[in-house]
C-alpha cells in the first residue's frame, strides 16, 4: 500500500463501494469513515485505503478468486502472523466472517500496512537476501503441521503442462492475424507484431529444447504464489508486509523461487540481475534447503513458460483489458536476454547459503 493513489471518484468501481461503504461500515463495525482513496497498485481485485475512528484499513473488493476461497486464505493469514510472519490478520465482521458481501460483491478488510513497494534493483543485496530468507519462511511455515486443518498435506510431485513448440507457434500466429485483420493499428500491435515475429524464430531454434517430461523435480507444497515487489511492503530497509494472498496453493518449491527471483530481479528492466539473484536463492535455502536440480528444473520450466505464453496478449486482444500492455515488450526483451544466458542464469540459482 503505497501513495500511488487517486480520487477514488475518478474509479470506475466509485459508484459500487460508495453504495456498499454504508453496509461495510455497520457490518466491520468501522464507525465514521472519514477518507476513502482507491489504489491504483492491483492488477485484479478492487482496493481502497479507508481511514476511519477505528484506525486505517485496506479494502479490498474480492474479484480474482470464489468468496469461500478467499475466506480460508485469510484464515491461513492468521495463523501465519501468530507464527510471527509479516501479514495483516483481517478484520471479522460483526457476525463473525471475514468476507462480507454486499449485492453479490464480496469484501474483506485489513489493517493498513504503511511502506513501500521496491521494484528491481532498488534492493539492495543484502535486501534481496533478506526477501529468499522471508519466502522460505513462508513455504516451511505454510507447510507446517499446524496448517493441516486448513491446507491439508499436498501431493509429493505434481505434472505441470509443458506447451509444444507447435501450440505455441500456432498461438502466436492467431495474434499476428488477428492484428493483421485490424482496420487501424496502435503503436502497440505495430510492436506486438514485431515481438510475434521474434518469438517464432526463437521457437523455431529453441523448441527442441522444451522440458520433455510434465512431471516436476523437487520438494512440492504450499505456496503464495505471487512473491514480488508488488506484494511485498519495505519499511526503513525492512520486509514490513506481504500482501494479496488470494493465489495459495501447491506448487513445487523451486517453480516460486524461480518465478518470484525472475519478477523481482527481471522482467520489466529487460534483464536479470544475477548478484542479487544469487543472495536471493542463498536466502532462500539458508531456511529450505531445495537441491539444485529442483531449482534447474524450475529454472528451466519457467524459461520455457515464457517462451511458450502470450499472457499479455490475451488480456489485450482478447479480453479487451489494457491493464498489463506495459509488461509485454520488456517481458520479450528479458525472454531474449534471459535465451542468451542459460548458463549464466542456473548458475546464479545454484547459489549455496
């Protein structure tokens, strides 16, 4: 939560919570609620900073996952803050539940956080350090026996789909003649259809080297699954918070690892920082100790991901939601960049604590 916000009237969801804060006021039993801010940080769900005689609050209108999942997410919330975890415990209402819903709307409050969100490099290595340490601490205490009534034990390998070079060329050239089709092209089709073109001829030389088996290498469990600067909350040099919990479930291990290094670390700066990577895996296995051919597993798997998905796109072309245009050309740049330097990548996620 950060102060990257605006007038929550200028929110397309304006006209919804000012119908709905009367009920949620009465029903988390908030008082006066004397400033409502919508927040411009969320890809997915709704999200407002309400400051109100009980104190300041993150609202958040539930979109992206069912009503009774996200209730057994904030259930697990608690139970990672009494294990001294850096999250917020969310806020029963009056009747006891930690979602109310309003008009088929569903919401859930929690205390605000203060600090701020460190994209990149703007961690320092001892920093990206400090983050490795905090998602290992998640995944063993996510794990932990005392979670079974919530999250029962997973499964002890799990198959992940593993795109062909033939699908992927194939999606690729939907895009290219759906823009083709197009009676006027924006900026972005231009260099989406250029990227397109890339792309293929990336497949075209690396398809042969797609993961061949679906069945993933290493420790599996529960995971966050959206580690990254995004939900993550720094205060005076410090993890002071880790937000948007609505995506538990199992995962391998090493796929988050991997995932969350290559968000935190790459991705929109059209490279990976390999010295902070390698504090970052350090970290990590200082309080999980997942072997590195899991780690290479992830590695590559997700590598292949990125060759094999047009996510972006799909938002944009068609779901019509622009949301996450900016993400698509440096995420094809740091495809290309990260291509070149294979080995240079699974070393620094072989580092040892």
């Amino acid at each position: 939560m950060t102060d990257a916000t605006f007038d929550a009237a200028s929110s397309p969801r304006y006209s919804e919570i000012a119908e709905d804060l009367a009920v949620l006021g009465e029903a988390f039993g908030l008082g006066e609620v004397r400033e409502r801010r919508f927040l411009l940080d969320g890809l997915m769900n709704g999200n407002w900073r309400l400051d109100t005689v009980e104190g300041s609050f993150a609202l958040k209108r539930i979109i992206d996952v069912p009503l009774s999942l996200a209730r057994r997410n904030l259930a697990v919330l608690a139970e990672l803050a009494d294990d001294g975890l850096p999250v917020g415990r969310a806020r029963a209402s009056s009747a006891g539940d930690a979602v109310v819903e309003v008009a088929g709307r569903g919401y859930c409050l929690l205390p605000w956080m203060e600090g701020s969100h460190l994209p990149g490099t703007t961690l320092s290595v001892g920093q990206a350090g400090d983050l490795g340490v905090l998602l290992g601490r998640i995944h063993r205490s996510l794990n932990d026996e005392r979670m079974a009534g919530l999250l029962p034990p997973g499964p002890q390998r799990v198959t992940v789909s593993v795109t062909t070079p033939a699908a992927a060329r194939e999606e690729a050239d939907r895009f290219l003649a759906l823009i083709a089709r197009l009676e006027s092209r924006t900026a972005f089709d231009v260099e989406a259809a250029s990227a397109l073109a890339e792309r293929k001829a990336l497949l075209d030389k690396y398809g042969h080297e797609r993961p061949a088996s679906e069945v993933a290498v290493g420790p599996v469990g529960w995971t966050h699954g959206d580690v990254q600067h995004r939900n993550v909350l720094w205060r005076n040099g410090e993890i002071a918070g880790v937000i948007d919990w609505d995506r538990i479930r199992v995962r391998p291990f090493g796929e988050e690892v991997a995932r969350t290094a290559t968000v935190q670390f790459g991705g929109e700066d059209g490279f990976l920082d390999l010295e902070r990577t390698s504090a970052f895996v350090a970290g990590y296995r200082s309080v999980v100790p997942i072997p590195v051919p899991a780690l290479a597993d992830a590695v590559e798997r997700l590598w292949w991901k990125r060759m094999s998905d047009y996510w972006q796109l799909v938002f944009h072309y068609d779901r019509d939601d622009h949301s996450c245009d900016h993400l698509f050309l440096p995420a094809e740049r740091f495809l290309a960049w990260w291509t070149e330097r294979r080995e240079g990548v699974q070393e620094a996620f072989a580092a040892m604590p």
